[in-house]
C-alpha cells in the first residue's frame, strides 16, 4: 500500500492501525475499515460531514445504514432503469469462475452501503457499512500498478477534481487490468454530499485513451433521463417556500413516474439513444504498452 500522507510505499501494523514507514503518519482501523486519510482530506472529510447534515443527505444517510433496502428502493423505485451492463455482470463476464476472483485485487470506490462481491474491496470517503477502506479516490493509497480492476458507479459526478481521481485509478491498475465505470451523463443535479460534473461516452473514453475499449453503453436510457428531469422540474414552485419540501417532493413525483422506466427497455434497441442517456457505461482494458498521462 501507499501512505496517501508523503506518497512513498510501504505501510505496516502498528497497534490499532497502520503506520507508514516513511513518514510515520498512523492510519487508525475502526469496525473493521482502514481509514486512510491524509490531512487535506481530513478537512475535505469534515465538509463532505457538514453537507452531510443536510436535511435529504441525512434521510439518505439513515436508508444507506440499511444496505440491503437502499439496494432495493434504488432498483424498485428510482428513477433510472439500470438495464444497461452493470458491474457484477462485468466482473462476471472478465472472470467467469469464482475461483479466479480469490487471486485478483479488485476496488469499488464510491461503494457506499452495496457489497458486489465477497472479494470485491470497497473503498468511500465515508464509513458506511460494508467500507473495507475509507479514502479519497484522488489520492488512492496504492502502489502504481498493483490492482487488476476497479468498477466505480456514479461517482466521479461527486468528485470536485474528478480528472485526478480518474487519473488515479489508471495508475494503480495493472497494464491488461480492467475498469468499469459509469457516470450520469443527462441528469439533473444530484448532491451526495455535492454534485461537480458529467461526462458523455465520449468523454470516457477520451478521459481512459490509455485503456482499450471492451464495451461502452447505456447505464440509464432516455426514458430515465426525461423522469429525471421531470421528477425535478414540477415540484420547482415549492423551492420558493422551503428547499427541503422541495427535494423531497422530487421523490414523491419520482415514485409516480417510475412505473414508466420500462419503456427504456425499447430505446436499447437505438444506437443513438446514447447520445440522450441519463447514464454511460465504460468497460476497458488497459494498455501494456502505452504511458499514462501527467496527474496534473
């Protein structure tokens, strides 16, 4: 592993926790999870705590605490169809046996609550159960070239410097490693904790040039994104009496609309639904020969 303090590789066990090597900065482990935060992100940690509080965060924050029924009002009552590849059928289709798995280094960062995979590490910036490291995915604590895959779910859109995360995760996978990423590309605004950008397919796949294309697609149909912009743009005139009527508001009419998600299932059928997609997907494989990027 890499101390995400001084950059240098080398972390050992000391008491309760980690301790690196180099510059002797330790890394507590609390229920189970390994927090691996260096002091620029503590403070980052404290604002995305702060934001945390707000009135729909802690609503989300107290279903995530339920994994298994965040799971299951994601899929049952949101707004997105989720047709398109997702990553256990990723994972899935790149190792076929289970047997596999037990040799190969794969990280879900942005996990949250969802645990994909027994073998599957998952990495968040907050301690959410299920968390087996507590980070911050531009500064990765692991060495260059050290992991076989990474999947990271509709993520990067609340990462302020998504460019280095991304960069980031190009580093630390080994050449012929895969990634699986998906990212909102028509959607509205969406704090968790904070909402900072989105990307076309193109964008992706701009963004891992030093990764071969397996597969690129449709996340979220058309359908998914209209509900969405729907499910936020009637309930408006209530952002005039108070913001948090109108965000839950949103998921009342989002619960209406739901039902209508299945007519994604037709607009699969359309090369150039892409281009009107709430949600891409990028599935690749990285280069043995060509050079990452700067982080810059």
């Amino acid at each position: 592993m890499r101390c995400p303090n001084c950059g240098k590789d080398g972390l050992s066990r000391a008491g309760y926790g980690l301790k690196c090597d180099a510059c002797d900065h330790n890394y507590p482990i609390e229920n189970s999870a390994i927090f691996l935060l260096d002091q620029e992100l503590k403070e980052q940690y404290i604002k995305y705590q702060e934001k945390a509080r707000l009135p729909i965060n802690r609503f989300k924050g107290l279903i995530k605490k339920s994994p298994g029924l965040f799971q299951f009002l994601t899929y049952a009552i949101g707004s997105v169809s989720y047709f398109g590849l997702s990553s256990r059928k990723a994972i899935k289709k790149i190792y076929p046996s289970a047997n596999e798995l037990k040799d190969k280094i794969i990280l879900n960062i942005g996990s949250g609550t969802e645990k994909i995979h027994s073998e599957v590490i998952n990495v968040d910036v907050f301690p959410f159960k299920n968390v087996d490291i507590v980070s911050d995915a531009t500064k990765l604590p692991l060495k260059d070239n050290s992991v076989d895959m990474i999947i990271t779910e509709s993520t990067l859109e609340h990462i302020p410097d998504s460019h280095r995360a991304m960069r980031e995760m190009a580093r630390v996978i080994k050449p012929g490693g895969y990634i699986y990423v998906s990212i909102p590309f028509l959607m509205p605004f969406h704090p968790s904790p904070s909402d900072y950008g989105r990307l076309s397919a193109e964008g992706l796949k701009f963004n891992f040039s030093e990764f071969e294309v397996k597969k690129i697609g449709m996340r979220g149909g058309p359908v998914s994104a209209l509900i969405t912009f729907i499910m936020f743009f009637i309930p408006l005139p209530l952002s005039l009496i108070s913001k948090s009527l109108y965000q839950f508001a949103t998921y009342a009419v989002m619960i209406f609309l739901t039902p209508l998600r299945i007519f994604d299932l037709i607009f699969y059928l359309f090369p150039s639904s892409i281009e009107v997609a709430a949600i891409v997907y990028f599935l690749g494989r990285k280069n043995r020969s060509k050079k990452l990027g700067p982080i810059l």
